[in-house]
C-alpha cells in the first residue's frame, strides 16, 4: 500500500503564503501612521477635552468633570495613572497610542478616544 503524504508541495506553499501574508499584515498595522493623533475625552457621551498628542505638553492633569481621574501625557501616548473607581480596569489598561484604540472606565462612564483627522482616515476599517 502507498502511504498518503500529509502534506503536499501546494500545501506548504499556501501555508508559506498564508504566514507571510500575516506577518505583513501585523508589521503594516504595528506601524501605523500615529502623526497627529488625537485623544478625545468624554463622559457620559459628552466631550470635555482634545488633546493632539503629537503637540501636547507632556505630563499628568486633571479635568473639573472628572477631578478624582489623573491623565498622563507622555512619549509612549496617552493613560489614566489614577483613579479611585472599583476595579481599575482603565488604570490597568496602561499607555494607548494608536488610532481607535480606547481606554473606558465604566463606574465613571469615562472614556478616552484616540482619533485621527478626517482627510487622514482610512476609507473602511475591516
């Protein structure tokens, strides 16, 4: 009897293509254009503060809407550094930089936002 080969020369093939095409896909989107990024910050679905990271001032602050909340500017982006809400998800989840991503803190319905300017953004997000 013959034996079956479990994979054949077309199968590695797609597989190498298939991992390729994967690794360009993670090294596109790791890179991505983080020029002029934008930090919206709201609560409860209001807007209280835009901060282009790209100009801001680095350092922590606070907002009147929000005072028991410390934000932090820096290199790496944006973060809450303190918070006095149960859990601290949103402490937790450390330093965001890139578009879309978000930090949301729901006891205080918080939520940072990073955007990028309309003539910049992609057409469709798949």
């Amino acid at each position: 009897m013959s034996r079956q080969r479990l994979l054949t020369r077309r199968d590695a093939l797609i597989l190498a293509l298939l991992a390729a095409a994967g690794i360009l896909l993670w090294l596109f989107l790791r890179t991505g254009d983080t020029a002029h990024v934008t930090a919206r910050i709201t609560v409860d679905g209001a807007c209280i503060g835009e901060y282009d990271l790209t100009d801001s001032v680095q350092g922590t602050f606070t907002l009147p809407q929000a005072e028991e909340v410390v934000f932090e500017i820096g290199e790496q982006g944006i973060r809450i550094c303190e918070n006095d809400c149960a859990g601290r998800q949103c402490v937790h989840t450390g330093w965001i930089s890139r578009p879309h991503q978000t930090i949301v803190c729901l006891p205080k319905k918080l939520m940072i936002e990073l955007t990028v300017p309309e003539a910049s953004a992609p057409d469709a997000i798949i």
